[in-house]
C-alpha cells in the first residue's frame, strides 16, 4: 500500500499539469502557439541536437582514448575527465560570460598580443549564443556519456578487439567496427541523460540568451503571472521529454549481445609513442581544462578577491544553512520513499510492484520547471483548505503552510530525485541473498523488523551514496527552487541566479565556489567506483 501512494504521489503532478493546461483560458493556447511556442521549441531542438551530438563525440572519444591506450598520465585522466560532473552548467555559463567579456582580461590580453587597442577593432564572437550554448553545456555534460561509454569498453572482451587486429584492422578501426556498435546501446543512454539535463537547464540558457520550451515556462510564470499559460508550456515540454525517452529505447531496441560464460579478459591499452602519447593526453585535457579547470580558478580568483574586499558575507552564511537544511529534508525524503518502493519490490515480486517502481521513478526524468507547475496546484489547493479549516476554527488566517515553510520544495526535490534513491537501494539490496529474507521468516521477523536489522545495515554504503548523490543534486538545483521556494528564501542556486541575472558575477562568486566544492563529493565517489572495478 505504500508502494502504491508513492506512485500516486509520483503522478500526482503530471495529473495536476494536464488538470491545469486544459482549464486554462481559450485565448491563451493560440497565443502561444503563434508566439512563444514555434520560436523556444525550435530553439530548444537545435539545442538538444547540438548538445547531443557534441557530448556524444566528446564523452565517446574520450573514453576510447583512456581505455584503449596507455600514454603519459592517463590514470589521472581517467578521473579528471568526471571533473566537470561537479560544476552545474548555470555556473559555467556565469563563469564563461565574466571570463569572455568583450573587456575582460582573456580578450584583453589577446588583443594585446595582436596589436588591437579597443574592442571596436577586435573582439571574439559572443559566447551568448546558441553555438555558445551548446558549447558551455557539452563540455560540462559530456561527462553522461563518458561514465557509460567507459564502462562498456572496459567489459568488452579483449578477444573481438583482437580477432579484428587480426583480420588487418587498425586500433581506429577496431574501435569504428567493432566497440562503437558495440556500446550503442551505453552511447544513448549517455546522450538521453544529458539531454534531460539540458531540458532541465534553466540558468545556462538565460544567460547565454536562448529562449528554450524552459526558459518560456519561467517567463510564462513567473513575468506574466500566466500560470495556465506556464502549464501549457510544460506539457509540451513534457511531450518532447516522452519522444526523447522513446526515442532513446528506439536506439537500443536490438542492441545487445553477450560473453562467454568464461569471465572475459580485458582489453590492454596499447602503449603509444611519446608523440602521439601527448597528443592523447592534450586531447583528453582540452575538455576538462575548458569544463572545470577554467571555471573553477576563475570562482577561487573572484571569490577570493571578494573575501578580502568585504569579507563573508552573513547573507551567505544565512544562504548555506537554507540550502544544507532544504537540501537535507529533500534528501531524507527522497530516502524514505526510494526505501520504501525498493523494499516493497524485493518482498513483492510482481508485475504490480514492478509498475509502482516504474512509476515511481518517473519524476527524475520531468524538467524541475514542469515538475514545480504540477506540485504548485495540489500544494495550494492545501494550503487554502488548511486556511479555511484553520479561519473556521480561530478566526484567524494560518497563511501558506506547505509553500510558506519549504515544504512544497522539499516534495518537488524528493519527486525529482526518488529515481536515484529507488536505484542506489535496489542496487545495496541486490547484494543480500534472499536466503536471509527467508531465514529471518523462518524465525517470525516482520517486514519491518527484517528492514531495520538486514536489510538497511547490509545496504548502508549503498544508501550512503545514494544520500550523498542526492544531497548535492538538490544544493545544485535551480529550476524548482527558483518556483517553490518561500518568500525571502534564497539558497545559493538561488543567490547565484540573481546576482549573474543582474550582472554582478563578483558578488556571485562565493556562492558558486560553494556550489562546485559539495559537488565534488560524488565525483569522488564514482573516481573511486572506477578504480575499484578494475
């Protein structure tokens, strides 16, 4: 019965958007049609097109060069490359505005070098563009691709790619007839994930001026006071989401295949010469350099000349503990339902529960403006009924309860993240034979008995980096918090948000430092996972 209300909590929102879209006003839909809808879901295809198509090429190659040959510091490489995981793409595109300003120090000193005075004679191309767009967000999500493309190079058999040497291919087509098609399948499972985030993204996007199906729900909402204007937005954004996970399932329909029951031997990288050694390294570094290394010394430079002007802020401190605190109570959420559903699956095995957890999982692939729209309805509804109960009784008014105290946005993050809750669990529980459930039967121990005592201590690394991944998505998420969050309420997201929206990078520096340092945390964890796979 839990299982099931989480379900229904689950869709709860998409049933509220549909609710919303459909009773909206006959003259909002063909202004939208006419106006908003062609240009931002125009511009948020080429987006996606160009997104996927570069991170696939930089996620793709990348793991083919660390995995299939040995050069000068490829070890080191292999994990730098996740380092972009830790920047969220609103904060390299705050960062990169500030670097490659027309009168900013990088342009500065390349007009110097070419004898130029003014930027009326020499100046780069706008990065606030969709080419620039595309770029900013390829280069800090490419890393999607690189995990799952690595993974699946690394569980090839070494034996196809020999046998293909052996037939007078060469490394490169090694790798163009047989591990390409062979990782299909983990090639667009990386692709989708970095397109949901790039649907998800809000922040980049304004900045760098596109107007995406996302950037129009906030404008919508939030500029106009149109909210069934916003809800119908989001549903077509939410139908391009669908299309993109079909789409995604079209790609792997026949792709798969399978080893030797034998454990397979794993392919030896091919030791290059110095050379060409260097040109590898050089061409795994320039994504990293350009997607972490750059935005993370401006943040320590600007954050550091900012400390030493006016200090910390307290606004900062104050900022922190709502992020740590709101971030916590959407991780604490997330948990209890992801246990909750994984749980049910493991003592239940059917069709039924098997549909619960499907269903439950499907928040982490709604945009957080789509999934803020669907909780804002029902959440109100509340509030207002608890106020008309609350007048009746005292003949005062109690105010917003769930989206004055936070509570509307800790349900939006425990939505959006019960996927990777649901999955860290499965994956801890997996690792406990189901001899134990039955021996724990045997001697009358209840569900909940053998939950609290087997299960959750022989899962608790599991459930611990699953606690740390969601943690650190919920401080880095912006899109929901920006519309649920109470009045007087920033986070750092938030904080960051207005600052660069006003174009005052110094003041935002601080809080995006932050922001990089907690997201560190899980790519220090899925470095560690890597190195211990070998």
């Amino acid at each position: 019965m839990a299982a099931a209300a989480i379900a229904l909590f689950a869709l709860m929102p998409i049933a509220a958007l549909a609710w919303l879209a459909a009773s909206g006003p006959d003259n909002v839909w063909p202004h939208l049609m006419a106006n908003v809808l062609p240009r931002a879901t125009w511009n948020t295809l080429l987006l996606l097109g160009g997104v996927g198509t570069l991170t696939g090429l930089i996620g793709c190659g990348a793991a083919w060069l660390v995995t299939a040959y040995d050069f000068p510091l490829r070890r080191h490489m292999e994990w730098a490359l996740l380092l972009p995981l830790a920047v969220p793409t609103y904060i390299v595109a705050y960062a990169y505005l500030d670097i490659l300003h027309p009168v900013g120090l990088f342009q500065g000193v390349i007009r110097t070098v070419l004898g130029y005075d003014s930027p009326r004679d020499f100046r780069l191309p706008d990065i606030r563009s969709m080419s620039g767009c595309i770029l900013v967000m390829s280069l800090v999500l490419y890393p999607y691709v690189y995990i799952t493309t690595r993974a699946m190079f690394m569980t090839q058999a070494a034996n196809l790619i020999e046998i293909s040497r052996t037939l007078g291919c060469s490394y490169f087509g090694a790798f163009r007839r047989v591990a390409l098609p062979l990782a299909r399948p983990a090639i667009a499972v990386g692709i989708s994930l970095a397109l949901m985030e790039t649907l998800n993204d809000i922040g980049a996007s304004e900045f760098l001026g596109i107007r995406t199906l996302t950037v129009s729900i906030y404008s919508q909402w939030v500029n106009r006071t149109d909210l069934a204007g916003a809800s119908q937005i989001a549903l077509s954004l939410l139908v391009l989401v669908v299309l993109l996970v079909a789409l995604e399932r079209w790609a792997r329909r026949r792709q798969n295949y399978a080893l030797s029951a034998q454990r397979p031997r794993r392919l030896q990288p091919l030791k290059l010469p110095l050379g060409r050694g260097l040109l590898a390294l050089l061409a795994v570094s320039v994504p990293v350099t350009f997607g972490f290394v750059f935005p993370a010394l401006y943040l320590v430079s600007s954050a550091w000349r900012r400390i030493e002007f006016i200090g910390i802020s307290p606004a900062i401190i104050r900022e922190t503990i709502n992020t740590v605190v709101i971030s916590a109570a959407g991780t604490a959420l997330a948990l209890l339902c992801g246990l909750i559903v994984a749980f049910a699956a493991r003592l239940i095995s059917s069709r039924l529960t098997q549909s619960f957890t499907r269903i439950a999982l499907v928040g982490y692939a709604v945009p957080g403006t789509v999934l803020a729209i669907g909780i804002l309805y029902p959440v109100t509804l509340f509030d207002r009924g608890f106020d008309t109960v609350w007048h009746a009784a005292t003949g005062g008014t109690f105010g917003l309860l769930l989206l004055g105290s936070g509570t509307a946005l800790v349900l939006a993050y425990s939505l959006r993240f019960m996927a990777i809750s649901t999955g860290g669990i499965e994956s801890g529980f997996s690792r406990i034979p189901t001899s134990l459930d039955g021996a724990a039967r045997t001697l009358g121990a209840s569900p909940m008995r053998m939950l609290g005592t087997i299960h959750i201590p022989l899962s608790r690394t599991a459930i611990a980096a699953a606690a740390i991944l969601i943690f650190v998505d919920c401080m880095k998420e912006l899109p929901a918090t920006l519309l649920l969050r109470p009045l007087n309420f920033e986070t750092l997201a938030t904080h960051l948000y207005g600052e660069a929206a006003r174009g005052t990078y110094e003041d935002a520096s601080i809080a995006a430092l932050l922001i990089v340092l907690v997201g560190m945390l899980p790519v220090a964890i899925l470095s560690r996972i890597g190195r211990s796979d070998r």
